[in-house]
C-alpha cells in the first residue's frame, strides 16, 4: 500500500476518534491485522478494503 495512502488511513481514524482496536471492530477484523494494513506490511483484501474506505467516507477512485 502506497504511503500516502496510509497517512489517510490513520488520519482519517483518527479523526473520528478511534483506535485501531475500536475501528477493526467495527470493519471485522483483528487489531493486529488492522495495525500491519496501517504500517503498510498487509494489503487489505477486495472486501476489507470495502469496508474500510465506506467507514472512513473515503471515495474509491481516491484509492487507487
């Protein structure tokens, strides 16, 4: 996952106010596997993916 890609994926959580244990409960997924897609060493899956950016209210061609 690209840097710039990451910053607003913490950024955009953060400015919600959640952590990352609050926020992966909320997309179904582990803490952990949630940190290593904000530290960039997991790619979120088609699915995943769809619910992080629909959470976030990040615009898909924003994503790519």
């Amino acid at each position: 996952m690209k840097t710039i890609k990451r910053s607003r994926l913490i950024s955009r959580r953060k400015e919600k106010k959640l952590t990352q244990e609050e926020f992966s409960n909320i997309i179904g997924c582990s803490r952990s596997h949630y940190a290593c897609i904000e530290l960039g060493t997991k790619d979120p899956g088609f699915k995943l993916t769809e619910k992080i950016i629909s959470e976030l209210g990040i615009d898909v061609k924003d994503w790519r």
